[in-house]
C-alpha cells in the first residue's frame, strides 16, 4: 500500500483547535433568531452541500460535528477514484474530519417552516490544520498567497442557468418550461424584460429567499437561450463570492421546484441553445489601503500588475480548464458554434474573447474571465483564475496583444476533452503548486473515474445511428 500522506496547508495562520466551541457572535446569532436545527454544511468536490443537520441545542453545546474523511473523494455518480490514489490520499481508517463552522456565512433556510440555520463550514484534522482536499482550503491558500504580498483579490461573478420543465425521465431531452402565457418560449429573447416577468412568481420568490440569506445579488437578465437567465452577484472578497455562489445555486434549485419546474446549472443542457457559465470579473487590491493595483491614475495606460496578470491568464488558462470545465458535457460549451471562447485572446469590451477587459475607470479596472461553466465549483474555478493572475504578475509573463476581431473565428487552442485538460494540468507544476498537489491528484483522479462511468453508456445517438448501418 502506497505511503499515506497528509493533505494539509500546513501553514501557522491555517491551524486552528479541532474541537473548537461555537463562538460567542454565532451563539448569539442563534439565539437571537430562536433556531430549532442547524444545517452544518460543506462543499464537495461538484460544489453541491454535504454535512448534517443538528438540532440547535445539541449545536450549541460545541460538541463539534464531523464527517469522514473520505467525502472529498466521491464522484458526482457516487463512485470512488482508482484505489492506489484514493489509498494515497485517504487514511486507511477513513478517519474523521472535524468541521468548524464560518461564522460569516450563517444564515437562514427561508423554504423551511421551522426556524432553521444554514452555515457553511471548514474542515480540519485532528491536528488542527485546514485539510488540503476541501475545496474552500483551495481557495483559502490561493487567498493567502496574496495576502503575503499584503494583496487582496476582489471577485464579481456573473452566473448562467436555465429553467427547465421538470424531467423525471433522463432519456428525453429538456425542455423550456411554459411560463404565465401558457406558452414556452420558442425564439432567443437575449434581454427581454417580458421574457423574465413570464417566470414573476418564481423571480420574487428568488430574491426575497435571497435577501433572507443576505445573498449580495445585483442585476437578474434574461440571456440568449430559451429560458436562460444570469445572476450577477456584488463585487467582494473572493471566499465571500465562492461561498454566495455555492449557497445560491442551492436556493435556485429549491425555488424552480417550488414553482413546479428545474433549474439547471449544467454546462449544455440542450443541443440547440447556448451553454452556460459563470463568468468572474477579478481585479486585485492593497489590503493596506483598498487601492486596485491594476490603477495607477492613467485612463489609456495598462500597467505592469495589469498585463502580468492578464498574461498569467493567457499562460495558465489551458491547465485550469479541468477547473472551468469539470465534466464531459462541459466540453460541448466550447465546439460546433456555441458562444463559448475557444482560444486565450483578450481584448477590450470584446465579449467574443475568453479574456475581456470591461470600459471601466482605473480604480474599478479588472479582467472578466469567461472560461468556467455554471457547472463549475465555485471554489476550485475561482482558485483556479486567482491562481493564474497570481504567477503571471510573480513571473512577469507579458500577454499578447488585444485584439478587437471576433476571438471565436481565430484558433482554438484550449483542450477540446476532459482528458486533454486533465494532461495540460499535469504538465503545469507552478500552477499545481499554487492548488495544492494532493488536491490535483485526488481531483484528477476522481475526473477520470468520472469519465470511465460516462464512457460505459451507450447513447441513443449511436443506436440510431450504428445500430443497423456498421
């Protein structure tokens, strides 16, 4: 049996008490909102909630609450990676992790009748140390290089999703939902303020389950597939961001089915409407002073931190598609004429490129990466973007020149597969590095099982097609 190692972040600000009681500010909140249970959640690996739901008063002891270790190994079908890695990264005995709970991201459930907490929580061994393999600790190392260098990076996600009539049967096709009118839509409506009032009831629901969560939502659209909507949340810290994309995508799905249809984050959900993604604005700034160091007072002028960063993208953008696209429906996003960006230009207020720069003032300067699917973890995606920022300004790596054409009709040269990205990601070490190598091992591993289970099934497509004519 391979050696077990320890996925760790080992630094002294990341070791906190495992058994660490519930803090005064949390107990008071509780209290304050007489909550019956507290739903103590986590993050997988496909950004979805596992953990447990606790009865308030047994939370409130601080008796801790815990999960085996193993739950950041699982696959989206349930399934466990190839044995000699899953043995690499999980102790024989499948010990337990000790979850602490976030303060900052307690809120309310507001679908439930009884008076119930939502809090999102960090995992730590027994050691006290964060374990390396959860996707918050990802972002949290990423964060905390930056904060070395006294930086902080600000994050504004823009995220995609359709509705969908509900589809109990995985064998048909989906299909847009009828809203008010008794009709589903049938034309693209890109924008249309009707188009969104059809699903009103549904809308209200969003937003006011969203503002008893303290959810920072700023403008809803309606984008240019039937039924097809964006979100666009407040800029802020990048855990901040990551962990309001991770809780909005759950009330999502909980208010289409409140209203009788799905909504979907996945990639491509339909064969002849666009794909989704979740787009992060990012721009970096002085943690002294709340300066954006991509500004230093000239409108025209991109500086140095600027180009690096943008540079960085364009460098590390094909080892973290793995990151941007985690499955194999990801992948349809960006082939056969979907809006998707197939190469790693940039330009100026050109959506057609995977790396736009938005007309903004100086002091609000920042880069749009337009990679990541809706289907992505919020905190490996982000991770992954702040990660290739960060070693483009600490290599100095100058981009290519914007360009102002249509980026889509120009080369595609980033990995057409899941095995193509998976490679590029082990040939990046810098960039592995920056992630955490356990979790690009354990997470690599877990992709290819992934894939194995898919390739096993036999698509419609082939027997209507192979069935009688090889």
């Amino acid at each position: 049996m391979p050696a077990v190692t320890t996925p760790v972040v080992t630094a002294a600000s990341h070791t906190v008490d495992p058994m660490a009681q519930v803090s005064d500010k949390l107990r008071e909140w509780l209290k304050s909102r007489k909550i019956d249970e507290v739903e103590a959640l986590v993050p997988d690996m496909t950004g979805n909630a596992r953990g447990k739901i606790i009865p308030a008063y047994r939370f409130l002891k601080g008796e801790g609450v815990r999960l085996p270790e193993a739950v950041f190994m699982q696959t989206v079908t349930g399934d466990w990676p190839a044995e000699d890695v899953y043995e690499m990264l999980v102790h024989p005995s499948d010990r337990d992790l000790f979850l602490r709970a976030d303060p900052a991201t307690a809120c309310m459930v507001p679908w439930v009748d009884e008076p119930t907490a939502q809090i999102i929580h960090d995992c730590v061994n027994a050691e006290g140390e964060f374990h390396g393999l959860a996707p918050r600790t990802v972002l949290r190392r990423v964060i905390e290089r930056y904060r070395q260098d006294g930086l902080d990076p600000v994050i504004a996600p823009e995220v995609e999703f359709y509705l969908v009539e509900k589809n109990t049967n995985a064998d048909n096709p989906l299909r847009p939902p009828v809203g008010r009118s008794g009709r589903p839509e049938r034309a693209r409506q890109s924008f249309s303020i009707d188009a969104v009032n059809e699903f009103d009831p549904l809308f209200e629901e969003m937003y006011d389950f969203a503002e008893a969560m303290e959810l920072d939502l700023d403008t809803l659209i309606h984008e240019s597939g039937a039924a097809q909507m964006e979100v666009n949340f407040e800029h802020a810290g990048a855990m901040s961001r990551a962990d309001q994309v991770f809780l909005f995508k759950r009330l999502m799905r909980e208010v289409a089915m409140r209203n009788d249809v799905f909504a979907t984050f996945l990639a491509k959900p339909m064969e002849n409407e666009p794909g989704s993604s979740m787009h992060i604005h990012q721009s970096v700034h002085e943690v002294k002073t709340g300066k954006n160091i991509f500004a230093d007072g000239d409108d025209s002028e991109m500086n140095e931190a600027f180009r690096h960063f943008i540079g960085g993208l364009q460098r590390y953008t094909p080892a973290a598609m793995i990151f941007y696209g985690p499955y194999v429906n990801s992948y349809r996003r960006f082939a056969y004429g979907d809006v998707a960006p197939t190469n790693v230009h940039w330009g100026i207020d050109n959506r057609t490129a995977g790396l736009r720069v938005p007309i903004s003032s100086p002091e609000n300067r920042r880069i749009e990466c337009r990679f990541a699917g809706s289907d992505v973890n919020p905190y490996l995606a982000i991770a992954a973007a702040l990660a290739s920022g960060y070693l483009g300004m600490k290599e100095q790596i100058e981009p290519s020149a914007p360009t102002d054409q249509n980026a889509r009709e120009m080369e595609h040269t980033l990995p057409h597969t899941m095995e193509e990205a998976l490679i590029c990601l082990e040939q990046e070490p810098a960039f592995r590095e920056m992630m955490g190598e356990d979790l690009c091992t354990g997470y690599a591993a877990i992709k290819r099982q992934e894939y194995e289970t898919f390739f096993r099934v036999i698509s419609s497509w082939e027997r209507e097609y192979l069935l009688l004519n090889v």
